[in-house]
C-alpha cells in the first residue's frame, strides 16, 4: 500500500542537465554541418535547403518523442 501512495519526485536535475546537453551538443553539430553544406558551390540550393533542415526536423521529432 505504500508503494501505491508513494510521492512523484519528477525528474531529477542531472538527468535533465545530461539531456539538454546532448540536445545542444547535436544542434551544435547540425549547424556546422549545415554552414558547411550551405558554403558548397556544387550543390544547387534546393538540395541544399533539404540536407540542411531534414536533421533539424528529425531532431525536433526525436525530442518530442521522449516528452
């Protein structure tokens, strides 16, 4: 029965400090990936704007998954 009335502490600060570390350490590497795509001469610009914006959209749909 205890068990059953145990209080929710919710999530901890190291935990949310290690996730939003890892969130910004990939949009970090995202967008030198991205700045170095966009610096190409060879790519035409709409495959450009797709290898540039497709990571950021996984990325936004990875983090909403967890939540």
């Amino acid at each position: 029965m205890d068990q059953m009335t145990k209080h929710d502490e919710g999530v901890t600060i190291a935990t949310l400090t290690a996730f939003h570390t890892s969130i910004f350490r990939r949009l970090l590497y995202l967008f030198l990936r991205g700045l170095d795509i966009y610096l190409r001469d060879r790519i035409f610009a709409a495959d450009k704007a797709i290898l540039i914006f497709t990571p950021f959209g996984f990325l936004m749909v990875d983090v909403a998954a967890c939540g």
